[in-house]
C-alpha cells in the first residue's frame, strides 16, 4: 500500500512541507508513498496531477493524504488513479458519506446535535430551518466546515427564533466562506461542553473534544483535537462510537467526539481520514504504524 501526498507547489518533485513529518512516519511504517500536484487536480487537469505517480505491476492499494477535496474532485483523483491500476481506500461514494454532513447524519443522529439543512440560501428557506429549533442557542456550518473561529460574527446563534441574528450571522458566514461554500447550509442545535480554554487568537471557547481514526471500523489512535489547553486524564466511553462506526459506509474516516457538561459523549461530526487533519501533538509514528497494522 502506498501513501499519496500532495507536492510543494513550488516544486513539484517534493512533498507539500506539511506533510514532511507524516512521510517520514509512512515509510518507517512500511508504506511507499507518490506525489500529486493538487493544484492541477483542483484545476481538472488530472493528467498532469498525476505525472510523477508510477503504476505497478499489478493492483495497489493507497490512501491520499491531502487538502480536502470537493465530491467531484476527489471522483477525479479516484478515476485518475484507477487507471494507473491504483486504488483509493475510499471510494467516491464513501469519501462523500463522510465529507457531507447531511450524507452521514443518518448514521449518527442518536449521539449527535440536532442538525438540519438546505440548499436553498434564500432569507424564507433559511429562516424556516431555524424554527424548528425554538428559542434554542445554534451553530451555522456548510455540508463541511464552519467559521468557527469568527465564533460570534459568522459560526453563534444565542437563539434560534431571532430572525436579525440569524440573518447577519448567516450573510457574514456565506461572505467568509465565499466560493468554498459547500452545498448549502447547516443548523445544529448548539451543546454546553467540558471547557477546556479559551483560543489564543480567535477568542472562542475550546471544549474538550478528540478526534478519533478508523480504518476497516478498528480504532487506528484517539488524538486531542486542539493543541492548547490542558486535556488532563479522561476516560472516553468508546464502546457506543465504535458501535456506530460499524454502520459507516468508509474504509477510513474520523470520528470527533465531545464531553458534555452533563458528562455524556456526543458525535460532534464525521469525516473522512484521507483529508482529515493530524493535531500537532499527534504522535505520527504511532499513528502510521497503527494504520499499517489495521490496513494489511
């Protein structure tokens, strides 16, 4: 199985220097590993995306780690390397069930916020989506991503039934977001969690949250989600989640959880873990070697 890496887009024939760490770890793992241009993949030109990758003999399996990709870029990606007789461990289909929020919802509605979704940004249609959460506080997100770090301005809404807040933090959301809109957008229904610290620069309160990798519904490492505060010892309740992540319909995603104030685990949300992000204090050789281990 090899690694596939996004390349330094001012040298093609070496690694995006985010990744120099996580390529160190695969190949000490056992993985070989290519390079692809993802500016090229982002501008539809999979040909010379794919230019320094070498086919094998026969059938290989590979994961690309990389920036996020749209649904459509990723089928791109997948059908390029299809015919380099290179398969992705996630299909197009399951990149998206995992990518979309709206996709996977399903699967995890009984530990996760309540959650709706349009993709009509129309005032009517958006003011309708929030009614159905009452006077409750919510959060706006596309079918990926939020503002989270313009917490009050573009991610917070105290209550859902204020039409003038919900209208100026959704115009600011869509402006930020701007053409990396995704799809449309997303309501959740707000939850009081564990405090964990408050962000150096944004200012918006971090909550104890982890971030869980599965690979073939194994558990390959549970990592800290933010890389500032103190975690402490704590003991996340893995049985429900790993239950859970025999339904996901991914041979590889992740999986973040969160501590309510109330002491219950929740889903904050899925993604998938070809493009899903290593914290800083990840420890990487861990990491690969787990994920070699659970993909043989």
């Amino acid at each position: 199985m090899r690694i596939i890496y996004c390349d330094n887009v001012f040298d093609n024939e070496i690694i995006e220097p985010d990744y120099e760490e996580e390529k160190k770890s695969a190949i000490n793992a056992g993985f070989d590993f290519s390079l692809i241009s993802f500016e090229e993949l982002t501008d539809g030109n999979i040909t010379t995306a794919l230019r320094f990758v070498k086919e094998p003999e026969s059938r290989e399996f590979a994961i690309y780690r990389g920036w996020m990709l749209t649904p459509t870029q990723y089928q791109n990606l997948y059908s390029g390397l299809l015919k380099k007789n290179i398969e992705l461990i996630n299909s197009p289909e399951e990149y998206k069930h995992c990518h979309y929020l709206p996709d996977s919802y399903e699967k995890i509605e009984t530990k996760t916020p309540k959650s709706n979704w349009t993709t009509e940004l129309d005032n009517d249609s958006i003011l309708k989506l929030a009614e159905e959460f009452g006077d409750n506080p919510i959060i706006v997100k596309d079918f990926v991503k939020s503002e989270k770090h313009n917490w009050e301005e573009a991610c917070f809404i105290p209550n859902a039934s204020n039409s003038n807040k919900v209208k100026s933090v959704v115009d600011k959301f869509i402006e930020l977001r701007g053409d990396s809109l995704n799809e449309g957008l997303v309501f959740r229904q707000f939850q009081e969690l564990e405090y964990l610290t408050e962000h150096s620069k944004s200012r918006m309160p971090l909550t104890k949250e982890f971030r869980i990798f599965f690979a073939n519904k194994k558990i390959v490492k549970v990592f800290d989600y933010w890389d500032e505060g103190k975690y402490g010892e704590t003991n996340i309740e893995l049985d429900d989640f790993i239950e859970i992540a025999q339904k996901i319909e991914s041979n590889f995603f992740t999986m973040d959880v969160a501590k309510k104030k109330d002491g219950e685990w929740i889903i904050m949300e899925l993604g998938d873990g070809q493009v899903a992000g290593l914290p800083d204090n990840a420890n990487r050789n861990e990491f690969y070697n787990k994920l070699k281990e659970n993909t043989l």
